[in-house]
C-alpha cells in the first residue's frame, strides 16, 4: 500500500491544488478530523483534505474525489460524510484511478491494488476487472458533469 509520505506530499498537493482543495498534514498519532472510516483514513471538511504520514494515498484521493464528484452546495457543507448516490460513488472511484495517474509512484495499477487490498468491493471481485469491464456507467457520469472529457483525461473542474 502506498501512503501520504513525504515522498509524495508536492505531488498530492500540487494535484489536488488543480480542485482547489488543499492538504493539511498532521502529525503521526495526531486525530484526523472529517475522517468518515476512522484513523488513518484521510478526512474531509469543505475544502480541506486531512490527512497522516500513515493515511494511504487510495483514502486522500477517494475523499478528495467526493469533493470534486459532489455538487456545489453539497461541498459548502461537506462535513465528513460525503453522501451521494450510488452512480456519484462509482464515479469516485473512476476518478481517483485516473488521477493516480498523475501522482509519480501510484499509477492506476497500484491504485487498483491497493483498492483490493483495502476491501472496496466491485460486481466482478477487483477494482482493475471493473474498471476494464465494467464501469462505463461510471466513466459517463464523469463525462456527463464535464469532471472528464472523452480521452478520460481529467477537466480539472468540479461538478457544478
């Protein structure tokens, strides 16, 4: 699993920069706030991404994913528990696979593994069968609230 280290504490930052959303590191053992799974997940309040030396990147990029999936007025109020439907979830986790790519080190292989090896749960048993198979719904959500374009390359917008 790889995790929110200082090996790739600019990255993360410069990526999540793109959404306006920024990353507050906290100290080891220090309580993370707005996380919905529990420590070391990372959290969420509005526009701020918390998060540890021990929170896996997977965690920091699905919260941060909520943020950027969930409408405007759903944002000004995020408050830990990100909510959403069934197709904004999927679209979630689309997303967070595609924008590890863009984080050196992670990539959307490790993404998908790590994902695995956390317990997300898909109809066809792996995050990577899914996304190859099986989430073209998910990919036209996205598509559909302008968040990626036809080439699954990120707008870098927020739903609106």
């Amino acid at each position: 699993m790889i995790f929110c280290d200082t090996n790739h504490k600019s990255n993360l930052e410069s990526v999540l920069a793109r959404y306006s959303l920024e990353v507050n590191w906290l100290e080891d053992k220090a309580p993370i706030p707005g996380t919905w799974f529990g420590e070391p997940e990372a959290g969420i309040i509005k526009n701020q991404l918390y998060v540890r030396h021990d929170t896996p990147i997977h965690s920091a990029l699905h919260e941060s994913c909520h943020y950027i999936c969930m409408d405007a007025l759903r944002r000004s109020n995020l408050d830990t528990n990100a909510e959403g439907g069934y197709d904004e979830e999927n679209g979630v986790c689309y997303l967070q696979i595609l924008l590890a790519d863009y984080l050196p080190d992670m990539g959307q292989q490790s993404m998908m593994a790590d994902m695995d090896d956390w317990g997300y749960t898909f109809r066809l048993g792996s995050a990577q069968r899914w996304f190859e198979e099986d989430a073209e719904d998910a990919r036209r959500w996205l598509l559909e609230h302008n968040i990626i374009d036809n080439n699954n390359i990120p707008t870098w917008k927020l739903r609106q």
